[in-house]
C-alpha cells in the first residue's frame, strides 16, 4: 500500500449499534497515525494520534486501535448516536516525508434514528 | 469553534477575477496550511509555513500564490482560475512541524467552498 486507505467508503448505521472501520496504511517508516472526525459544515476535528504497535486510544464511546507491523487502524463506536453522523478520516505520517499528514478519503458515517 | 477561522466561507468568481482566502488562528501555533478538499478525494497538502517561512509547495500552479505576513494570518491570493479549481479550501495550524507526532496535530478551519465560473 502507497497510499491511506478507507473502508468502507460509507456506512450507514442503526441508532444504538456498534460499528467499525479501517485505515490501511503502509507500514514502512511509520511514525505517527492520527484520526479526525468531520462533520458536515464544520471543521476537522481530532480524535486520535497513535505512535505504538499495540496501541488503543478511547474517548468516550469511540476508540482505536494501531497495528503497525500490518498497517492498519480500526475505529470502533459502541451505542451509535445520531451526534456521531460525520465523515472519520484518518491520516499517516511518514518519518521521511517532511512531517506531512498524507489522508485517506474517509469513512462517511450515518446514524439512522 | 477550533480556534481557526476563515473568510470568506462561500466566494464565486469568474475565471478572469482576482481574490484572496484569509485564514486567522487564535491558538498561539507556529505552522500553518492550504489543503484543498475536492469531493469524496483525501485532503491535498498545498502550502506549509512553519515560523513565517514556507516549507512545502506541493506542486501547486502558480495560479495559487500564498502569503504569510506572521504565524497568526495566512492568506491564499487567487488570480485566473480555472473551473475545476472549484473545492473546498481549509486552512489548518499546529504548535510546530518535525518535532513530534502530538505537535503536528492539526486544527482546522470551517473552509471557504471555492466556485469558479
């Protein structure tokens, strides 16, 4: 994998579900991955920044999870709320790509009442 | 409120039209970026200033010209576009760049949705 990749491009949840997605990255010169969430008419904002293979982030019903020997990165919500609708992107950072951020396209996220 | 904000949020203009895109941070941060947003594709990196100076261009015609006149304002001036530079633009600061993972968390503006005629 060259690229940051999600999936599924969208997904749409019942109320009071759980769900997950994934971020696929590559796996060499890793050295940072973060996670944003995007709701509509409003700014990115950051969720997650995971450094260790092994690592599990939460906040509140949302966490994460890193495996950086496969590259990839599960998101879970548990309990779905209307208020978690929006677009989770993720974005990895390469040790030797000036620092840069390089995005997946996000995983849009809609929660039916 | 992110502590980031852009004007103006909505702007047309026509192909032969001059404008700007001004971004404001309040957060106190030493880098600041141009991503353009174009539909169901990953943000694209255009400009990185880090402490005034400009790190990264990636590439972008010189149609797009950026200034930073201090760590606070950004702006994106715009000078005959073409329609398919029609996207979302969203300016983003962070404390610094290349010193950690945490400082390169990133906070980003409403965007101002860009449509050329």
């Amino acid at each position: 994998i060259l690229n940051v990749e999600q999936s599924p491009q969208s997904l749409h949840v019942q109320e009071g579900d759980s769900t997950n997605f994934t971020c696929s990255f590559p796996s060499s010169n890793f050295y940072a991955l973060h996670w944003y969430r995007w709701e509509t008419a409003k700014s990115p904002e950051a969720l997650f920044v995971m450094t260790l293979n092994g690592d599990e982030k939460k906040k509140g019903r949302i966490s994460a999870t890193l495996n950086t020997k496969e590259g990839y990165s599960y998101l879970y919500i548990k309990g779905s709320q209307p208020e978690d609708s929006a677009t989770y992107l993720c974005a990895y950072l390469r040790v030797d790509s000036n620092y840069q951020l390089i995005w997946g396209a996000g995983t849009k996220l809609i929660i039916k009442p | 409120e992110t502590g980031v904000t852009q004007t103006p949020r909505h702007l047309v203009m026509g192909m032969t039209n001059k404008k700007s895109l001004k971004c404001e941070q309040h957060l106190g941060h030493n880098a600041m970026y141009w991503y353009k947003q174009s539909a169901k594709k990953p943000l694209e990196l255009m400009f990185v200033y880090n402490f005034k100076e400009q790190t990264e261009n990636n590439s972008v015609p010189s149609r797009f010209s950026p200034e930073c006149p201090n760590s606070s304002h950004l702006f994106l001036h715009l000078h005959t576009l073409q329609p398919e530079d029609s996207a979302l633009y969203l300016c983003a600061s962070s404390q610094t760049i290349r010193h950690g993972p945490w400082e390169e968390t990133q906070y980003f503006g409403p965007g101002t949705r860009l449509l050329v005629l």
